[in-house]
C-alpha cells in the first residue's frame, strides 16, 4: 500500500507541474489512461530475439492489465515533426514469464515522438508516430529466486545470484515503440500505444516487457497573449492584438492590409500598392499611377498632362478651331479673317447709277470698314470691283475698275494706310446671274469684295484703270 501511495504521489506531482506549464504559449497535450504489461512476449535472448516470441504479445491473458487513471502523458509539441513528453505508469504488475506475485511498479520519464502527419498536414485527426523513451523503473525482483522455468520461452533459467538473474527494484529502462492520437476534435481525441521497454542496466532480460496502453487526450496552451480573442497557435501576430481576419494582426489604418504586410500601416492605401497611397507628383489630382505627366500638372480628360498649345496664342488646342495659328480667344483661337469681315462690311453698299461714284447710303459702312482696318488690319488688301452680265463685257469691266478705285479712295480718306490698299475690277467675269435675270437676282453679281494678298504686292499696280487714251493732234488748217 506505501508503494502504491507513493505511484499515486508521483502522478499528482506530473499533474501538478503540468498544470503551471500549461500556462506558457503554444499547445500541449495531456492524457490520462490505462496500461497493461506483458512479460510473455520477451524472448529468452538477446536484442536480435526481441521479436521471436512477438505471437505472444497479442494474447490478451498475458497482460496484467491496470485499472483506469494508472498512466499520465504530458506532451509539447516541439514543432510539426517532433514532440516532448513525460509518461508515467503506475499499477501492480505481475510476471507471468516466471510466476512472480504483483509487485508495485512505476515508470516515469521522458520521449521523443516523430509525428509522421508533419509530412502531409500535422492538424490531421489521425495522428501516428513512432517514439523512444527513456525512464525510472521500480519493479522489485530482489525476492525472485532461481532457478526458475521461463514459461514464455519454456526453459529453466539460472541459479540465484549468477549471471542469469536480477535482484534488483530500481532500473533504468528504455523503451520504442508506435502510437497514434485520432483527433475526434481540435482538442480531445484517444491515443493507442505499443512499447518494448528494456532494461539495458541489468545482465538479464527478466525485468523487460512489453507495454500497451490507452489513453483519452486533451489539448491545451493555446493562449491569447495579446488578448484579440485569437488563439496564439492560429495568431499570425501573438503579442499584436489584431482582426480575425487578418489572421489576428492588426490593420492600423484601416485600409484591408494587414501592419504586417502593409508598407504604410499608418496611411491607408490599397492592396496593390503594398497598402500605401498613391502618390500624386503633381498635386493635379490624377495619381502618379494614371498620370501620363506625372511631374507636371494637368487635368484628369488629358490622362494627368497640360493641354498643349501649339500656336501659343493662349487658346489650348482642345479649344483651339485653329490650333496651328495664333488666333484670339473669341474666335475660339482662329486669326481675324480681315478681308472676308470688311467683304461683309462693304456688302451692298451703292454706286450712282452707271457710274462709279457712291451714294451717301454707303458713308456708314466705309466708315466701319475702315475703323476695322486701321484696328485690325495689318496685310495688304487688294479691292475687286464686280458687276453683273448686263451691258458689255467692256463696259462692265470698266465700271469695275472704277468702282473698285473709288472704294480705295474713299477708305483711305477715312484713314487707311495707302500702302495698305490696291484695287482690281472683274467686270462680269464671276456673274452667276444671266443679263436676263430680274434686277433683284442680278444684285449678288454687284459687289465689292476685299481680299489679303501675301505674295506679288509689289507686282500689283495701285488701280488696273488703264490711262485714257491721248488725242490726236489736230491738224492745222491750211
């Protein structure tokens, strides 16, 4: 009863110091179970004949088997491939091998198991390895007497105190074997496991055995360092508190990019760009990104760049009806056309009938004719008189040429440039009416029409009025 006293006590001393370690990070395990012993399949040999009676460890009679709560394992988990435990078994154990009565027996230490689920997903519901051990045995033989018959190998061992027999109560044993945890959920599931423990500290194989047991397990330790109700095995930032959907880090500035992962975790800015804004070079508003002139501002329609202006005459060329020569705002960037606006002007303005001097009713649109001249006009205008198709070729050409002059004459009493001004007579050249079309349909023929001349000025005469003609001499009376 001491002895089992003194089981028990080491059990709760397990338990005991588990219990505080459960309180540093990442999981743990704990499992509580029963075991059984099986002396039976120990072969009468040496380590190459471990297995020649391995039939035997099969046969349920040959296990003294302990009553529930007599093994305690505490496992760490190392990381996926490796864990740390301490196993303790406790009970009183027969040896069926050679007829001895129960003893008191106690085996606590520490293993080493390779998780064989870390090579495809170590949370896998089943859990195998293979582990090897080391421990404290207590099992007194020292009462044992020899000879005696191996009943699991059907000989007659030595005589006491030879080289064939142990008295001994405390071993060092080392143990291997197999086991498996099956998961029924994330944190309890059963645990199986087969050993064969050794006594490598004794000269005789009468204290080995081998060991099955069975056990319920529990997970714990996983804590929540930084309180974010996210558990520190699943928190991809422990000591952060953060967002379950970030895997527990924090999003400081709350733009979808966990501070992790965020090259700007204080400035929001999208996932595309490593959680920073985008810059804007420019301050024009389109950012650097989309801006075709990043160092430069321009609108947002023109992709970030200013509008140009070709001809510089301050209308931009989406404005601009004349983006290649400078015009003036009003006219939506187009020069003055000066000849055509003083063409429109003189638009019907009257001549005294078959001649070339004009009618008081013209006085005004000279005067604006020339007011627009002396403001705006900085060319060389060339003034063609036309008529329309009735009377003579002749005629209507000449009347053209004087026309055409007494419009140049009367601009530049108003204060035009002379060098400014030149005229020319058509006649009917350009009539579209015929001689016979009504007065008011002819009237489109009779018109003055000023245009700009660029090139061959100097070649123009100041009016085409051909000189009148000389007189003959007259003849001197005889």
């Amino acid at each position: 009863m001491k002895n089992l006293k003194l089981g028990i006590s080491a059990l709760a001393l397990t338990l005991a110091s588990t219990a505080f370690a459960q309180t540093t990070s990442n999981p743990w395990v704990i499992g509580v179970g029963a075991h059984g012993v099986n002396h039976m399949g120990v072969a009468n040999g040496g380590v190459d004949k471990v297995f020649d009676n391995f039939d035997q460890v099969f046969t349920l009679n040959n296990y003294t088997i302990t009553p529930p709560l007599s093994k305690l394992t505490i496992a760490r988990n190392l990381n996926k491939y490796f864990v740390l435990d301490w196993q303790t078994s406790v009970g009183n154990i027969d040896n069926k091998r050679f007829d001895m009565g129960k003893e008191f027996f106690l085996q606590t230490g520490l293993g080493l198991q390779f998780k064989f689920a870390g090579l495809w997903n170590e949370e896998s519901w089943f859990d195998p390895y293979a582990r090897v051990g080391a421990n404290y045995l207590r099992h007194d033989y020292s009462g044992l007497t020899f000879p005696r018959y191996d009943n699991a190998n059907d000989v007659l061992r030595g005589t006491y105190n030879s080289d064939d027999v142990t008295g001994k109560a405390n071993h060092f044993s080392a143990a291997a074997g197999l086991g498996a945890n099956l998961w029924l959920t994330k944190n309890f599931g059963f645990n199986l496991q087969g050993d064969y423990v050794a006594t490598p500290g004794d000269n005789t194989n009468v204290p080995d055995f081998w060991q099955a047991s069975a056990s319920l397990m529990f997970r714990f330790g996983n804590t929540d360092r930084d309180k974010d109700g996210i558990k520190d095995s699943e928190d991809a930032c422990p000591d952060e508190p953060g967002l379950a959907q970030f895997q527990g880090c924090p999003d400081t500035d709350g733009d979808g990019v966990a501070d992790k992962d965020d090259n700007c975790p204080e400035v929001a800015g999208p996932v595309e760009n490593n959680g920073c804004p985008w810059p804007d070079t420019d301050g024009d508003g389109v950012l650097d990104k989309d801006d075709a002139c990043p160092s430069v501002a321009g609108p947002a329609a023109n992709n970030g760049c200013p509008w140009p202006d070709t001809d510089g005459d301050g209308v931009l060329d989406k404005d601009d009806a004349c983006p290649t020569v400078p015009g003036l705002k009003e006219l939506n960037g187009c020069p003055r056309k000066v000849a055509e606006d003083v063409t429109g002007q003189l638009k019907d303005i009257l001549f005294n009938f078959n001649k070339a001097t004009l009618r008081p009713e013209s006085e005004p649109k000279l005067d604006a004719a020339a007011a627009y001249l002396k403001q705006y006009g900085n060319g060389k205008y060339l003034v063609i008189g036309h008529t329309d198709k009735k009377g003579t070729d002749a005629y209507n050409l000449k009347l053209s040429r004087e026309r055409a002059a007494a419009v140049v004459k009367a601009l530049e009493a108003r204060g035009v440039s002379a060098d400014q001004l030149k005229s020319r007579g058509v006649g009917s050249a350009q009539a579209t009416e015929p001689a016979t079309a009504s007065d008011e349909a002819r009237l489109k023929d009779r018109k003055v029409v000023v245009e700009e001349i660029t090139t061959l000025w100097e070649s123009l005469p100041k009016h085409d009025i051909p000189a009148p003609a000389k007189k003959a001499p007259a003849k001197k009376k005889k």
